[in-house]
C-alpha cells in the first residue's frame, strides 16, 4: 500500500502541474473561442513550440505512465479516488500560479474530498 501512495502522489503531483502549466499558457495565447479557423491554426501551430504547453503536456505523460504503473497492482476502487488529491494541489497552485480565488466553500468541499480519500485509501487492505 505504501508504494501504491508514492507512486500515486508523484503520478497526482506530475498531473496537477502538467494541467496548471496547460491552463497558465493557453490563458497566455488567448481565447480560442473568438477565433476564426486561421486563428485556431495559428494557436495550433503555436502551441506545438510554447514551452510552458511542451512541459505542461510531459508532465500529463509522466501522469499516464505513472498511473498505469499503479493500475497494474492496484485495485481500481482503491487508486481512483487516490486522484482526487490532485484538487487540493489544483486549488494551491491555481492560487499562486494562476491568481484564482479558492472560496471557502471550495475548501470545505476539497478537505471533505480528503477525509473520502483517506476512508477509501484505509479500506484497500482489506
């Protein structure tokens, strides 16, 4: 179980900064949806050189191969809800990284999110 949270909090940290680097350089190449089709090229062809979308989508592969690393041992039941960590990371870094406000209410439901995990998490071994 102790190697299935290790992986799992280094395959949830890969994800949660691969998506916070995602949102912080498509934020920075603009609104798609006021975009024409030539724009949405343009951004296409862009994103396949802005490094923070290069690393953002590495990071997101680190995740993937981490997780399926887990699946192989894990139960499913067990490692799923072990993802769900990553709205505690997202709601820090989204904070520092991205200037978002966590409302209150968001993080009462994000501490609910964890005392689940825990319960789930305790319950693998038997």
């Amino acid at each position: 179980m102790l190697k299935t949270v290790i992986v799992m909090f280094l395959a949830v940290s890969a994800g949660t900064v691969g998506d916070i680097l995602l949102a912080k350089g498509m934020k920075e190449m603009g609104d798609l949806s006021a975009m024409n089709f030539r724009g949405i090229l343009d951004a296409a062809l862009r994103a396949l050189t802005t490094p923070k979308l290069i690393f953002g989508t590495s990071m997101l592969a680190i995740f993937f191969f981490l997780w399926l690393a887990v699946l192989s041992w894990e139960d499913l039941s067990v490692a799923l809800p072990m993802q769900a960590l990553n709205y505690v990371l997202v709601a820090f870094l989204s904070q520092y990284f991205l200037g978002e406000v966590v409302s209150p209410l968001r993080w009462a439901g994000t501490v609910l999110v964890c005392v689940g995990v825990m319960m789930i998490t305790r319950s693998g071994g038997q």
